[in-house]
C-alpha cells in the first residue's frame, strides 16, 4: 500500500514532526567529533535530512535501513521528517520552490516529473549507468525514475499489481480452478456468481483502489507505449486502445463488482474477502502484510491466502508488467549533495532494500536482492514478479505516475464510471482536464 496508504526532536516550518532518534548519548558525540574531523568510511559526512510517508512497523523498518546506512557511513547524520503521505506533494513541492527542500525525499513518478521540470532535482546519470549495466534495474524501471530521459530518482520500496487474491479453501468449496487464461478467468468469475456467492471485494469509496482495476487492464488492451503515452501525454484517452480498455472495465464492473462497491474503503474491502464475502480481491502485492495486519492476525500467508497473477486479456499480446512503488529523490540544491549522493545510492541497493524484505510487505525493486531472505511465501511469489528483464517491460501506477489535477480527475470519474459505466462520458472527462496534447 505504498502508492495509497514517534517521537519527534523538533518540527519544520509545515509543523509535521521531524523523526529522529538517537541510539546512545556518547555515540552520537563520538559521531559528532568524527564529523567535525572529516568524512567516514564511506566517503560521506554531515547531516541529511530526509522526507518519508511512513509510520508504525513501516517506518520502524526504514529506521532499520538507515541504520545499515550510519554503520557504513559512520559521520552522517540522517535526519527524518515525516509527512502524511496525503500531505506529501503539497508539503515537498512548497520546500523546494521556497528554497528550503530536503536533501531527500520520497517520491512517486508525478511528483518526480513536477519537480524534474522545473531543474530542481539533481540527475543520478550515473547510478543508473552503473545499475543498468550490472543488471541492477531494467531499462522500464530507468524510464520510469526519468523526466525526459533523465532519471531524478531511485528506486527504493517495489510493489506488484494486478495480482488477483484468494483463499485456497474458500475457492475449493465453490469448485473454482484457479484460472491461467483470460477465458479460464471469466469462468472463475461465473462459477463464484453461479453458487451464489460474490466474486470481488471492492473499496471504491477511497477512490485509488478504483486505479487497480484500470491500470491492468490499460497495460494489456491498450498496451504499454499507450499506457506511457497516457503518462507522458503523447496519447490521448480517446486513442481506440484506451476506449477499448474502458469498454471492458465497464463490463467487469457491470457484471462482477459488488452492489456496495462504492460504500467500502480499501481496508474493509480486504477485511470482507478475509470474511469470505467474496471469492477474490484485486489488489497489489501489499495484500500480503493488510490482511494479517488488519484483518486476521492468524492468517499465515501462502497457507490461508495466496494469489495468482491476473491473465492477460489477449494472448497474442506482448506481456507487461504492472507495478507501483517509492522512489527518493535528491534536491539539485541540497547542501551536503555528496553525503545525499550516497544515501541515494545505497537505498538503491540490493543490500539496503534486503533489509526491509526480511521483515515482509516488501518487493526489492534491485535485481540483485536475494529471494531467500524474504519471510514468506506470498513475499517470494511477489519478489518473483518484479520487472527483471527488458523483455517485459513495466509500466508504473497510472494517476500516480500522471499526478496532479488529471490525478484527481481520474480518480473521481473512476467512481462515477462504477455508476454509470459510460464510456464516451469518461473519456470526455479526462480530455477536458488532460490538455497537454494541446500543448
């Protein structure tokens, strides 16, 4: 739920709690005099302060990354500031136009876009040079962190999308075979609704869970260069592949949403399929640590619940993968550009994202990450789908990527769509408010 959903030291201008923590009084005057005298082992020195969404287990996990980072750089100071993730795009972009931005922040593809264009970022040619090469990162996931063909950003916390969930139990009572093509898909579907039982959960009042249904769908119609356009603004939503896409979403909304879509949120849609009143959730990989976490603490994952990847719609397309995650960002104007450089580079790595992934609700976007220290077997099935070849490309969270008015757009003519299922009228939304082929 990365795209979605302490104890402070002081606050910034904004009054949102810096996190800060500090692990042992004579450490850190140690630290102090070290910094005083010059860069550490890892070349890097002086203070960072970094912007991050998270909270709770979250949050105490990327606590666990920076420290990996503090022991191999041992005169950096790494300062956090949380921002509610709601908060973030106002929050960030009113640092860095009044000149006071963080040397880091966490970022979605809209944000970095906004801010790359504007020359406020700093570019990390080199990085990504260096990831690609090595095979890292993929080109997709280099296209992805870019404006323009720079990247501005790194990859740090990956997610899978379009991964459709079940209960192992619950779907061999209805006599349902977990479906491998589009065909064996609808039929699943059929049977649920045939035994009088409800096929998907869906949490349409938070709006975003509404994306995880179009994306997917978007990615395998229309295809990836019409989902990059849609990004980028070089295809408009009336392009055939898209109206296309929106024609079949109406048809699944039509014939297998629930009557109450639009009066659950995204945690009481992944509770009612937990309950069993639904067959199936649509949702990303992130599935894996809400349903334990927010539903039924005794659920254990690849036991009482797994999931399959939804088919593709047209087998004779090319396959695509649909992902969504956070990057970080460094500000061109950060004061200590050498020690964020580092910082960067190292949430990159395979090292600093294995870190979280042992502690689960974690896909490492790097390559290189092992499967092995993932905790469980949902966790590993995710890290396995992760884009890891040019051959598939990926293709980013659709409105996150975009970003913006036609995010919000997007957003609300996805729930009047559950309604009304009219394709010309959301098509005609999203063109009056998406005006950038005009430009």
């Amino acid at each position: 739920m990365t795209n979605k959903p302490t104890a402070g030291e002081e606050e910034h201008e904004g009054g949102t709690p810096l996190v800060g923590w500090v692990r042992d009084p004579g450490a850190d005057a140690v630290g102090l005099r070290r910094r005083r005298r010059g860069a550490g082992a890892g070349g890097a020195s002086g203070e960072v302060s970094v912007v991050i969404t998270w909270t709770g287990s979250e949050l105490d996990a990327f606590k666990a990354v920076i420290d990996g980072f503090e022991r191999d750089n041992p005169d950096v100071s790494v300062k956090l500031r949380q921002i509610p993730f709601e908060e973030l795009n106002s929050q960030v972009t009113q640092q860095f136009v009044t000149g006071s931005p963080p040397d880091l922040t966490v970022a979605l593809p809209g944000l970095i876009r906004q801010l790359g264009e504007q020359d406020l970022l700093l570019p990390l040619d080199e990085l990504w040079d260096e990831w690609t090469a090595d095979g890292s990162y993929t080109e997709s996931l280099r296209e992805i962190a870019s404006v323009d063909g720079t990247p501005y950003a790194v990859w740090f916390k990956g997610n899978v999308n379009a991964l459709i969930w079940y209960r192992p139990q619950q779907v061999e009572q209805l006599g349902v075979q977990i479906p491998k093509t589009w065909d064996q898909f609808i039929a699943a579907l059929d049977k649920v609704k045939a035994e009088g039982e409800q096929p998907f959960a869906v949490g349409g009042s938070d709006l975003w869970p509404l994306t995880q249904w179009l994306d997917p769908i978007l990615a395998r119609v229309a295809g990836p260069k019409v989902f990059s356009g849609l990004v980028d603004g070089s295809v408009d939503w009336d392009d055939p592949g898209v109206v296309r896409s929106f024609e079949l979403l109406g048809q699944l909304i039509k014939d297998y949403f629930p009557p109450n879509a639009l009066d659950r949120g995204f945690i009481d849609e992944v509770c009612a399929w937990v309950d069993g009143k639904a067959a199936f959730d649509n949702q990303g990989a992130f599935v894996n640590l809400v349903a334990p976490g927010e539903c039924d603490s005794d659920l254990e994952p690849g036991r009482d619940f797994t999931f399959f990847l939804m088919p593709k719609v047209d087998e004779s397309k090319p396959e695509v993968q649909f992902i969504s995650g956070d990057l970080f960002a460094v500000a061109k104007d950060s004061e200590n550009v050498g020690a964020a450089k580092a910082l960067a580079r190292y949430l990159g790595s395979a090292e600093a994202q294995e870190i979280w992934a042992k502690r689960g609700g974690f896909v490492a976007p790097n390559a290189n990450a092992k499967l092995d220290v993932y905790p469980n077997a949902n966790d590993r099935k995710a890290a396995e789908l992760w884009p890891k070849s040019d051959e598939v490309p990926a293709v980013y969270d659709l409105d996150d990527a975009i970003g913006g008015e036609v995010q919000s757009t997007l957003r609300e003519a996805l729930q009047q769509f559950v309604r009304d299922q009219d394709v010309d009228r959301i098509v005609s939304t999203m063109k009056q408010v998406d005006d950038r082929q005009s430009e």
